[in-house]
C-alpha cells in the first residue's frame, strides 16, 4: 500500500536543511562583533533621530546605513562570507559620506578599521 503523498511542501528556508555538523563554528571575536552591532544598532537608530543638530538626509542616510549594517551583521552570525565584503563596501561608502559632507577625520576609522580586520581574518572560516 502506498503512502499518501503531502498535497503541498513545507517552505523551507536553504538553510533548515543543511547538516549542522557541515556549518562552520562562529568564533568568539565574531559573536562578540555581532553582538555589540546588534546593540548598538538600535540605540545609534534612536540616537540619531533625537539629536537636533542632524538634517533630515542625514537621519534618512544613517537609518538606512544602520539596517543594512544590522542586515549583513545577521549575515556574519551565520557565517557568510560575503557578508564581510558588505561590511567592506558599506565602510568605504561610509568614508565617503563623511568625507562628502565635510565631517570626516582620521578617528571615523577607530571602530571600522579593527572590525573590519576581524571579519577578514575570520572570512576563511565562513561559506
């Protein structure tokens, strides 16, 4: 006797079905990466919406910098490499903005620099 068959799949993202013993391990240094960015992240969000000094471009840029920044960082939790090189370009436009709009100075790369610099030493490890 034959089975029935399901009338319809279950949607199933790719990734469900891969064998976690195949997924790479997340390294402290990422964890700890992702973690601060998924804090800070919103808090910068409020942040720059309460500050008066801030023109509406500047709230609308720093909006959209900060989802695409928590977007790939949910990406790097899961291990993707290029999700790093997001990362990279997503600095580098950064740099340019500031720079574009007259704010930039040497300490913008204090934070973007040695994260940067992590992600790549880490992206061997990532799919």
């Amino acid at each position: 006797m034959e089975e029935p068959q399901p009338i319809a799949q279950p949607l199933m993202a790719p990734d469900q079905g891969e064998d976690l013993a195949s997924a790479p391990r997340r390294p402290f240094l990422i964890t700890l990466f992702c973690v601060l960015t998924f804090i800070g992240g919103p808090i910068s969000i409020i942040d720059d919406w309460r500050d008066p000094d801030f023109l509406t471009w500047q709230r609308i840029y720093l909006t959209l910098h900060t989802g695409t920044e928590l977007f790939l960082c949910f990406q790097v939790w899961k291990m993707r490499r290029w999700a790093v090189f997001g990362f990279l370009v997503l600095v580098a436009i950064f740099q340019l903005v500031l720079l574009a709009a007259g704010f930039w100075q040497p300490l913008a790369l204090i934070i973007p620099a040695p994260a940067l610099l992590v992600l790549l030493l880490y992206s061997r490890r990532m799919r």
